[in-house]
C-alpha cells in the first residue's frame, strides 16, 4: 500500500485559488513531474505531487486485469482521493483542481476522473487511458458537466494501445467531458511541445479553439 507523501511546490496551498495535482509516471519521482511546471502557464496554482511508494503506481500493465495491480491501484487512487479532500479542505472547489499525468500516471489520473466525475476546472492526460484488459463502465460515476480534458499520445505508443486512447475519448464525453484528442504519428513516449500548448489551453482556461 502507498504511504502518502506529497510534494507541494508553486502557491501555497493556504493562499491559492487554483491548484494543480501532478501524478509521475512509473519509475519517475514527484519531483520529475514538477518540473514540468517550468513549461506550464502555472504560475498562480499551488502544485500538487503525490509520491508513488517505490515509484510506481501499480505493479503490472494498465491493461492487465485490475485484480493483478491489487492493492497498489485501489491504494493508489485512494492517494488521489486523498488530495483533492486536502484541496478542498483548504477552500479550493473541485471547479478549481487540474489534474495532470504522465504515463502511468496519466492512466491513473483519467481513471480517477472516471470514477468521480465532476466539474474539474481541468484533466491533462500525456498518454495514458483508462485502466483494465477491458473498459469497466461499472466503475465509473457522475458527471463532468463540461470539464475541459485533454489526451494526447503516440501512434504506436510501447506502452499504450492508440485504441484504448480512442475508448477512453468516447467515455469521458459520454460521461458529460469536452474532450479534445491528439494522436501524435511515431511521437515514441515523451511530451511534445504541441502537447504542452494544448495543456496551457485548459490551464488558462481558454476555449479548446485556441
């Protein structure tokens, strides 16, 4: 099970209006996805990482059954839970929590979305999609009420099947989200510039358009 440990950087928490959770991707540290921070319109968002115990979120593919990446997914979720609740109890509304993730940690990032869906002020997902060998609508609940969300990835991606990328769009707009997709050609498993400016887009809270 993960021990909570969160690393925070940007506003203080106690002062912001805004916050961003940031979850690594497996192998990664809070402090790699922080740096990204350096290329995101972030400057008055209180910055938010969760430290994967071991660095890693959970053990096996995210297209593994989810009774394999039992208990660290479920614990894991529960870290992010945990986050928000923090958020929130120091008077920021869910209308003002970004979630973001890289990797691993964007399939972690999407499939807590999924299953507390609510009007986020934003969702930035750098290849990920939801979690299973198979889509779980079971599990998913409420509604984003017109939550901007961002996915883009690499065709072919290693790590995550285009299709899967294309599955996880349709949910999240059929669970109320206004998704905008990218499918990067050979892009291999990294952020790209085109990314980050999509990402900026939700962050300052822009229409997609732009």
């Amino acid at each position: 099970m993960h021990t909570k440990n969160i690393i925070t950087a940007g506003v203080d928490v106690s002062s912001a209006n805004k916050a961003l959770i940031m979850l690594h991707g497996r192998g990664a540290h809070a402090q790699d996805i922080l740096s990204l921070a350096d290329y995101l319109d972030v400057k008055d968002f209180a910055l938010v990482a969760p430290q994967a115990t071991n660095n890693t979120w959970y053990p096996y593919s995210f297209l593994a059954p989810p009774a394999q990446n039992e208990p660290w997914l479920s614990s894991a979720l529960n870290i992010v839970k945990e986050a928000v609740a923090y958020l929130n109890n120091k008077g920021i509304a869910n209308e003002q929590i970004y979630l973001l993730g890289f990797s691993q940690g964007a399939c972690l990032t999407l499939e807590f979305a999924a299953r507390n869906a609510t009007k986020y002020g934003g969702i930035i997902a750098f290849t990920g999609g939801l979690i299973g060998d198979n889509i779980y609508p079971q599990n998913y609940a409420g509604n984003f009420a017109g939550t901007p969300v961002f996915i883009g990835s690499s065709n072919p991606d290693f790590h995550v099947p285009v299709e899967r990328v294309y599955a996880t769009t349709n949910i999240l707009k059929n669970m109320g989200a206004v998704v905008t997709e990218e499918i990067y050609n050979n892009m291999g498993h990294t952020i790209n510039e085109d990314e980050l400016r999509h990402a900026n887009v939700i962050l300052r809270g822009l229409p997609a358009h732009q």
